[in-house]
C-alpha cells in the first residue's frame, strides 16, 4: 500500500512540471510566430534575402545571356551618322536587236549589241542619312545616282546600208546609205528610306524606294549622194515606286566591322516610251509616239560592306553590291522596223537590268 501511494505521488510530481513547461514553449512559439512583430533591427531577425538564389535569366552579370533589355532601348552611343562615297556600277544587259544590214543579202553587219554598256563600270555617288533612336532602332535615308552609261558603234558602206524590215521601203535615208551609227546612252537614280532593328548581329529592314532609269538610243543614217542625214531615236524611262523587306548580319573585330545585306522588292514600274523618227535630212517626221504602262518590276540586292575605325567619330569605308531589276524598258527594245498600223507606237517593259559596283568613302558620326 505504501509503495502505491508512493509511485502516484510521483508521477503527479513530473506531470505537475511537464505542464508549464509546455504551456511556456507554446508561448513562446505564438508570440515569435504570430504575435511579435517583425524586428529587422533584431539580433535573432531572419534575413530571407540569405536564401534567394540569384537567376541567371535575369542577372546579366552572372551569365552568358544578352544584353539587358533596358540597355538595348537604352540611348544610343551617337545619335546621328552620315555616309558619303564614290560608287562604280556596271550594267549587264545585251540588246541583240539588229539596226543595220547590207543590200542585197540582208547580212546583219550592226547590231544593238554593239553599242553595248555591259561591264562599263561609271562612277556615281552614294549618300546615307541616318537617325539612331537607342541600341536597336534607326531610321535612314539612302541615295545613289549620277551614273552615266555611253556607247556608240558605226558601220560603213557604199551606198548598199539599209535598216531592216519593210519600213526602209517607204524611207529616203535608211536605204542604200553609205554610213549608220548607234548611240546608247542610260542613267540611273536611285532614293529610298528604311527603318532598321539590328540585335545581336541581326538587322531588320523595311521600308520604301523608287528607282528612275532613263535611257535613250538613236540610229543615225547618212546618204552621200543626196548630202542627207537622218535620225530614228527612241527613248525609254522607268519610274520604279515600292516597298521593300530585308536582313542582313554585322559581326566586329575590334575596329573593323563588317556587314552583309539583302533586300527584297515589289515594285510598280511606270514604263514610258518616246519614238521620233525623222527623214529626208531630218525635215520630214516619219514617227512621232508616245506611250506608257504600268509593269510589275522585282527587284533583289545583295552587298557586302566593311568599315574602318579611325576615331570613335570617323570610319572608312568600302563595299560592294549586286542588283538585278526585271520588267523594264530599255530603249533598245523599243526600236521596231515593220511598217504595220500601230508599229513602234507601244512600251514594251519586259526587259531586264542587272547592276554591280564597288562604293569606298567615310562615316561620319555625331
């Protein structure tokens, strides 16, 4: 009996010291989790910022990532740039259309051809204007032009020189003459503004361009015997109006930089053509027409271009390009020897025209 009311004794004892014990730890635990307020300034306060693990997505400095967002639409190193060279083009396009030939025997003895501007390299200019808004964007405006293609040809004979086709029959000086030559003359202008992206090497283009190619060629005939000269000229001029898409990449070496770029267009050509033929030593006008239509021209560019930095302001520059256009008038192809109603009175538009050159100049930017 005693040793019962000893053992009920003690564990009264321990239950009695567990119970605040308990009720103490739960204490404590409401109040720093629920009740106290949070003390940053407190030397047991948790700085959560101890466990946040940086992500490289979104912390450049720690990876190999882009360029933060903000620092592409950041404001750009130089706000202005200005582009001034020399450009060589050479055309590539050869009219096979026979001018003259020798009576009797029809034998062709002048031809388009030969008045050929292909592979004639004439220099011109080549300006760019442009406007940088931040890292990525700009805006720019790009003329060439002041090429000048010229070429001429002659035959001579003894008074046995025709044009051919029935339209010599009903002339006084494209038969039986003793002298014919050719004269090819062409110029080109071209204007257009784009707006550009360019991120991490890759530039985006688009924007709008007209093209003006004007050309003319003249067939002089000359009777000795009747003292006589007379002139059959055609002229032709193309209004290319459009917009146009392209890409190009840019990759840099320290100072040297270098650039390759497409475009890519779709153009409504206004295609004119004049005719004046005039005879009897250029009294009397045989032809005297005028016509016009509108053509869908393409148009494809490539080029290639490096620059040199001088000074943070100051670049050299050189290049070289290729473009091709088709559905143009030409004025050799314009030159028609039938004598049927309505000859020589149309355009025709489809011929085509293929470009190339080298450009070397400076930039300059501010």
């Amino acid at each position: 009996m005693r040793h019962a009311l000893f053992s009920m004794s003690l564990l009264a004892a321990i239950c009695s010291s567990a119970i605040p014990a308990s009720a103490q730890e739960r204490s404590d635990f409401q109040q720093v989790g629920y009740s106290q307020a949070f003390d940053e300034t407190s030397d047991d306060a948790v700085d959560f910022d101890d466990f946040v693990v940086p992500d490289p997505r979104y912390d450049w400095e720690l990876s190999d990532g882009p360029a933060d967002i903000n620092e592409l639409f950041a404001p750009p190193d130089f706000e202005h740039y200005f582009q001034a060279d020399v450009l060589w083009l050479a055309r590539i396009h050869s009219a096979d259309t026979p001018v003259s030939i020798v009576l009797p025997g029809n034998q062709v003895v002048l031809t388009a051809k030969d008045a050929s501007q292909t592979d004639m390299f004439r220099p011109g200019a080549l300006l760019t204007l442009g406007r940088r808004f931040d890292q990525v964007s700009a805006v720019e405006l790009t003329f060439f032009g002041f090429n000048n293609w010229k070429n001429s040809s002659q035959v001579t004979g003894a008074a046995n020189l025709s044009i051919p086709g029935t339209l010599a029959n009903i002339t006084q000086d494209y038969i039986f003459a003793d002298r014919m030559q050719i004269d090819y003359v062409s110029s080109l202008y071209n204007v257009e503004g784009n707006y550009t992206q360019t991120i991490s090497g890759l530039q985006l283009l688009t924007g709008f361009r007209y093209i003006r190619l004007n050309e003319s060629f003249n067939l002089q005939s000359e009777v000795d015997v009747l003292d006589s000269t007379s002139n059959y000229l055609v002229r032709a001029k193309n209004n290319l109006i459009g917009g146009q898409l392209g890409v190009g990449f840019s990759s840099q070496w320290d100072r040297l930089t270098v650039d390759l770029l497409g475009k890519f267009g779709v153009f409504a050509n206004v295609a004119e053509q004049n005719t004046l033929m005039k005879d009897l030593n250029d009294t009397f006008i045989r032809r005297n027409f005028q016509d016009h239509v509108v053509a869908t021209s393409v148009l494809g560019e490539a080029g290639i271009n490096g620059s040199f930095r001088v000074f943070d302001w100051l670049f050299i520059r050189g290049g070289y390009r290729f473009i091709w256009i088709n559905n143009v008038a030409l004025a050799p192809d314009q030159l028609n020897f039938t004598d049927a109603p309505g000859s020589g009175q149309s355009v025709d538009p489809h011929g085509y025209l293929y470009l190339h050159g080298g450009n070397v100049g400076a930039e300059v930017r501010w």
